[in-house]
C-alpha cells in the first residue's frame, strides 16, 4: 500500500489517508483487509475508528484506490453519516461473531 497523501485534520480530530494499493494477481482486496493495511500505516490506531472512503479499483487495472480516516476518538466520528456507521458495524459485527464463536467452543 503506498500513501499518496496523508493530512491530519485538527478540526475532525482524524488523520486522512489518501492511498494506492496495487494487487497484481491478487483478487480485490476487502474492506477488512484494507482496514488491516491503514492500521499497519498508522500505528496505534483502533480498527474501529477506521473508515474506508471511495475505494475504487480501476478496470483492468490491478490497482486499488480510496480514502481513510483514522478518527481519534469514537465522538469525533459521530460526523460519518448513518449509512457508514451501519457498514461499519457489518464488517466490525462479524470480527465479534467469530471470535464468540471460538470462545463458546473453549466452554
């Protein structure tokens, strides 16, 4: 994953990562793996304070492109629209379901 531009907005209280992600003989990559990627660029960041924008991959093209922010806070994201909040929750619901069944296997 290569950065093309990263902005730490005060104001939001979010770092804003504009990013390339090329994927040659890979298949596109998920949300949750892109997640994965911003975290491993921004060291201390929560996972469920990431939010992936316009992730985009061009046809034909091996090559991702998209947005994250990295909020601060869970307050500071409060500024996301609902329908945001709700993928989030998806991808961040279905982490949790596997990890309570793997702990409900252990019992």
């Amino acid at each position: 994953m290569e950065i093309v531009n990263r902005t730490e907005n005060k104001l939001l209280h979010r770092v804003e990562i504009e990013f390339r992600l090329k994927h040659a003989k890979q298949s596109t990559p998920s949300r949750q793996s892109v997640i994965e990627m911003v975290r491993s660029l921004e060291p201390g960041s929560n996972p469920g304070l990431v939010v992936i924008k316009d992730c985009n991959t061009r046809f034909g093209m091996a090559m991702t492109t998209g947005r994250a922010y990295v909020y601060a806070t869970a307050e500071a994201m409060a500024v996301e629209p609902a329908y945001i909040h709700k993928r989030h929750e998806a991808l961040q619901g279905g982490a949790t379901e596997e990890s309570k069944d793997s702990e409900g296997g252990e019992a």
